[in-house]
C-alpha cells in the first residue's frame, strides 16, 4: 500500500493552525543509526548519493509509519556540520566515521588555540560534502512527499562543544570575547548553510533550532542568551522566519527562552524536547503558551521508550494525548 504522505501533510497543517485533524500526529526525529539498521546498509553508504540517501530516508519514514519525512541524517547542523569545518580547514582526519551509529568530529581539536579561532574558515555549503549530496537529497524527498524541507540550523552551543570542547565553559569566564568570536563565525556558517537551503531545496517556513545552551545544568540564562540566544533570535529576524526550538537537555528554561525570544522580536511557533519528565509541567505550559505547538513533552526515549514495556509505553502516550491535545496544536514525537 502506498504511504499516503498527503494525508499526513494535512494532518500536521491543521495541528500547526490550531485546527482539529483527524488524528493526533505522530512524528519522529529519525538519524543514521536508525536508517542503518532498517536498511543493513553503512552510513557511508546511505550518504553516497543524493537519491539513495532519499530512497533509504523514505524507507525509513514508512517502517516508522509517522507523519513526518525527513532526510536520516543527525537532523540538525551537528556532526556533517563538523566535517564540514574540518574539511575547510583542511583537518579531515579530526572526523570519525561509524559503520552503524553517528560519526563524530574529536571534540574540541579544531579550535584548541586562540590562532586556531582566528583563522577558521567558514565551509562553503554548497560544495564542501555531505552537504550537497544532503540538500539534493531533500529536495528530492521534497518534490516526492510535499514535505521533508527541515531547515534545522544549530546556533551555537552544540557547534561550540563540538569546535572548543569543554575549554568553552572556561572560556564563558575567562575569555568571553575570543568565544563569542567562535559564536560569529558559527552564525557566519549557518547563514551560508541557510542561504545554500534556500536555492537547494526552497525558503524554510521556520528555524527549526538546537538550543542547547538553554539547560540549568550547563550555562545560566544570561549566559546561554550571551552565547547562543542572542544569535538565533538575530538569525531569525534577519531570515524574518519564526522559531521551533528543540532542547533535548535536562533542565530546559522553557518558560524563560520563550519569553525571551517574544520580547525581543521574534515569533515562537513550537518547542519540541522531553524534558520535564513531569506531564503536568508541560500543561502549565501550554496553558501560558496556548499558541505555540508542542511537540515531545516527557515522551523520553531513554525512559518509557528504552526500559519499559510496550503496555507503559502506550499509557505514556495515552496520557500525553488526553492531558495536552485537547488544547490542540500537539504533536506525539519520542526525544532523546
């Protein structure tokens, strides 16, 4: 039987507009690991060509049976973001592949010094791989489905960790100003990825950002706002797109980042995490925020999902459904 993609497009519109669908939707944030072993195919070899990284992103989206199609890379600009900088800078061997689980780039080895921050060079998205093979990819799942154009930037703080390594907490003290140095030439990147996204695929009609610096156990708000807030608000002002905010931490400032994003300019349209565990957490939310979409809410894939049985999984679900959609603009979607 053919996925039926139309129908699952209209299901997540109406869900956006705060309208009634037929059916709560489900969706799923699905990365390489995942991919590798529906297909038995290596990650090197998903991301060998544009049509078969769409193909097995295809492959993919119907075995998991959501509503959403995305193409099964990390769905963000994390690890490829890395090669990406490593290849630009001429650091290539930095880069570690993995047959069946996510590659990495050796944290914190590409800008270990000062000279390394100052002579980063920013990777051209349009021909440094994979990221043309990854935008073909989407475009071709987009023309397929009528969906699959994520626009999934990550300003800044995974790219931080990832760049500077654990030497970015001493440097949010110590040397603040050569880290928001890094924090420009992240936006520098992202923007050209933006602007590559945009004649590879089309305009995005929203940011779907990683905040990651948004988390009570790893930076206070002003900080996270210092060195990540204050450049996704910039980037979505100057791109004049709204913001859907994924934070997979902890200890989320939900309340305060939303707030914050509001008063300085910028429309929140959804947040997607699992964080807090606690459901009626995210009630209250939704209560203060009845116009954002959740996406998530304590359906933690480490919980329920890893170490419960399928009849506690389904009652998490259950409950999330009963207590959330009824105020409608909700998503059911597992998050690390």
């Amino acid at each position: 039987m053919k996925y039926d993609w139309k129908a699952s497009a209209e299901r997540i519109a109406a869900t956006l507009m705060g309208e009634t669908p037929d059916r709560v939707p489900l969706t799923y944030l699905a990365t390489e690991d995942i991919a590798a072993r529906i297909s038995g195919l290596m990650i090197r070899e998903i991301l060998s060509n544009p049509q078969k990284l769409a193909d097995v992103s295809l492959q993919v989206s119907e075995v998991l049976g959501g509503d959403n199609v995305s193409i099964v890379v990390t769905p963000y600009c994390g690890p490829y973001e890395g090669l990406a900088f490593a290849k630009a800078n001429g650091k290539a061997d930095l880069f570690v592949w993995k047959d069946y689980s996510t590659p990495f780039l050796r944290e914190g080895k590409l800008c270990e010094t000062e000279k390394d921050i100052e002579n980063l060079e920013i990777p051209d998205h349009r021909k440094v791989e994979p990221w043309p093979t990854i935008l073909e990819a989407t475009a071709i799942v987009r023309e397929k489905t009528g969906m699959g154009g994520l626009f999934a930037p990550s300003l800044t703080w995974s790219n931080v960790q990832m760049l500077r390594g654990s030497q970015a907490y001493i440097d949010v003290v110590e040397n603040p100003d050569l880290l928001l140095a890094l924090c420009e030439k992240i936006y520098a990147s992202q923007w050209n990825y933006y602007e590559t996204f945009c004649r590879a695929v089309e305009k995005p009609r929203q940011v779907f950002n990683c905040q990651y610096a948004f988390n009570r156990h790893m930076l206070n708000f002003e900080d996270a706002w210092k060195f990540e807030g204050q450049f996704i608000n910039r980037f979505c002002k100057e791109a004049g797109l709204p913001l859907a905010i994924h934070n997979c931490g902890f200890e989320p400032y939900w309340v305060e980042v939303v707030e914050r994003h509001i008063r300085e300019g910028v429309k929140v349209v959804a947040v997607n995490g699992s964080h807090p565990l606690e459901l009626d957490e995210w009630v209250l939310f939704r209560r203060k925020f009845p116009d954002i979409v959740i996406s998530g809410a304590s359906l933690y894939v480490n919980g329920e999902m890893e170490h419960g049985t399928p009849e506690e999984v389904e009652e998490r679900v259950k409950q999330n459904i009963m207590k959330l959609a009824p105020h409608k603009r909700f998503i059911v979607c597992p998050v690390c």
